[in-house]
C-alpha cells in the first residue's frame, strides 16, 4: 500500500515536471556524490584496516582505568509474560534449574531479552529490587502495568569493579578502528592534494 502511494505521488510530481526541477537536480547530484564519497572511504578503511586480537588486548590492559564502572549492575534474563499462572510455572521451571521442552518453550514463546540493569536507571523504582538478589535467583512475578516480570538474576558487579575484556572488546576495536581511519585517511588525502597538486589561497575564509 505504502509502494501503491509513493508510486502514485511520484507519477503526479513528473507530471508537473518536477523532474526538471534544477534545484531538486542539484540536490539529487550532491546526494549522489557524497554517496560516492562515503562508500569509497568505507571500502577502503574497511579494506586496508585491521585490528588484531593483541592490540585490543593491549589497549585494554593499558587503558584499564577508562572501562571501570560508574555505577552497580545486575545481568540479567527477562521475562514479559502476560498471566501470573503462567509466570509463576516459568519461574518454578527455571528455579527447578532442569533443562527441558516445557522451559525451552517458554523460552522460545516469550523470548526473554538479556540485559544489564545499572543503579540509579530510570525505572528503578519499579523492578529496583533486582540488586537484593543474589547470582542464580529468580525473582518475581512482579506485576507491572498488565503484565508479569520475572527476572533471572545471572551476574552482578559493584560500582568501582572494571569491566572485563569480553565486555569491552567491540569497543575498544571501534576506538582503535577509529584511529586507524583517521591517519590513513589525512594521509591518503595529502597523497591526492600532492598528486593533484591543488593550491589552497591563505586568503580563502578570511
């Protein structure tokens, strides 16, 4: 429905020769270049950089100071479940700690989504009670609005503790990747402005 429409606009926007519009023109041809700009610098970076495991290792062992956390967390599963009946039976089917086709139906049925919880967010007063519990507690039901929570509590680190490798890892290779693409590109763009041999005015933006 929604391609009927744009169609149906468009055929509409030709007809009063919109498509000849030098303004909209010079728009299509900017999109267009700059298209052209970002995909070659994202094929290039993307072809000529690299990040080893080591030197994100390094980066981290070197930079610990920046991954500690600010505030208390809670990882943990959560469940949205509609009924108490049925919270309650997941929460006697996780607590059981027995894997089976009933507990993975109810997995796969309410799909639970694995989140970190910090203190002070903005629903605490809610579901704030998630940083009594202890590693391997599932706590709830707790109703909220209309449905039913039930949370499984799998780790908890204090406020000052730094963040391990495995949680930082993407991170820290966007920060060396980063990097990375700012030195090869100003010096892939010096190489242009010296094989163009382009003269920059000192006047140009006085």
């Amino acid at each position: 429905e929604s391609w009927i429409e744009k169609t149906l606009f468009y055929n509409e926007a030709i007809n009063i020769n919109l498509d000849n519009d030098k303004t909209l023109l010079n728009k299509r041809d900017l999109f267009y270049k700059n298209l052209l700009v970002n995909s070659f610098l994202d094929i290039k970076t993307k072809k000529e950089i690299k990040i080893s495991r080591k030197e994100v290792s390094d980066y981290y062992n070197n930079n610990k100071k920046s991954f500690i956390r600010s505030q208390d967390e809670v990882f943990l599963k959560h469940f949205v479940i509609p009924t108490k009946k049925e919270a309650n039976k997941l929460k006697s089917l996780l607590k059981s700690n027995k894997k089976g086709e009933q507990l993975e139906s109810y997995i796969e049925k309410y799909k639970p989504e694995t989140k970190t919880i910090k203190r002070g967010f903005v629903n605490e007063s809610l579901i704030g009670f998630v940083f009594s519990g202890s590693v391997g507690d599932i706590l709830g039901p707790k109703k909220i609005k209309s449905s039913y929570h039930v949370f499984n509590i799998l780790r908890k680190n204090s406020k000052g503790s730094v963040k391990g490798l495995e949680f930082v890892y993407d991170e820290i290779h966007q920060r060396l990747f980063k990097t990375k693409e700012m030195h090869l590109l100003n010096s892939f763009l010096d190489s242009l402005y010296i094989s163009a041999d382009i003269y920059i005015s000192p006047e140009v933006g006085k």
